[in-house]
C-alpha cells in the first residue's frame, strides 16, 4: 500500500493503500483457500486445485480426491505445502514447485490423492491447521497442530 491505514483516515493521503483488481469475473467454483503463484493463481475448490490465470482457461493440478484445505507457494524455495483434510486421515504434503510446472506443461494426468504418497510429511497425520515462518529466517520452519500437540518441522 502507499501509506498505514492511519494517514488515509484523516485525509492525509487522497489514495486508498489498496488497490483491488478484478482477477477473475466468473470463476465457476466455490474458493476454499488460494496462494498466488507468478502471476497466476493456485485455488483450491471442491472441484480439486486449479492454476487460473485471468487470460488462460484454468489447469487442474490435483483432483477432488486431494481435498486442500490450506496452502502455501514458495516460489523462493520452489515448494508448495498443503493441508489436505480428509477427516482422520488429514495430511500435510510437500511439493517441488518445478516438479508440479513440469506436470503441467508436459500435460500429465491430474494428480489424485493417491499419487501423491511421496509428498507426504511424516508424522502429520491427523493435523487439523499449519503455520510457517515466512521472514526472519532462512530456515524454514513449520508448526503443525495434531489434536492438542504441536509438532515443530524444520
């Protein structure tokens, strides 16, 4: 923005500190969570994830079978993280960022839910939220909630 919140309530500042854009006018899907990408922009709906760019029809990446409920794109350290919930069986999974463009410029299949065993981070069955530290280290670090405990990944 251009200026704290604070200086455009007085007057101070005649601009607005954001400026909101229409990204896209009708996307057919419910958003259950979103994290931009480039500039596109990767949603999760109950129809699996999509890549929408405001020009291009959407892409599929993951289908309904990988139902995310919470994701991160880190493009710095070409990894995306999701919060799949599937009840009980909720997971978190790791993905390289190139390996998923890849995907999806060589056309391959949607990834199911199935395919993605690999992806899966150890011990975070059950999680029901995650969070990250996105500054003030170069380590990254995740913090998984898994019924009354937290589990801290580095």
């Amino acid at each position: 923005g251009d200026a704290p919140s604070s200086l455009v309530a007085s007057g101070i500042c005649k601009k607005e500190p954001w400026e909101p854009q229409c990204f896209c006018s009708d996307f057919p899907y419910e958003a259950v969570c979103a994290d931009p990408w480039g500039q596109a922009l990767l949603v999760s709906t109950d129809a699996g994830v999509l890549l929408v760019d405001d020009d291009l029809p959407s892409v599929p990446v993951f289908d309904k079978t990988l139902p995310v409920k919470q994701m991160h794109v880190l493009e710095t350290l070409d990894l995306l993280i999701l919060r799949a919930d599937k009840g009980k069986d909720a997971r978190l999974f790791v993905f390289r960022l190139s390996a998923v463009h890849k995907a999806i410029e060589s056309k391959q299949p949607v990834k199911s839910r199935c395919d993605c065993r690999d992806n899966k981070l150890e011990k975070t069955k059950g999680c029901h939220l995650y969070a990250i530290n996105t500054h003030h280290s170069r380590e990254l670090r995740i913090v998984v909630a898994i019924r009354n405990k937290l589990l801290l990944i580095t």
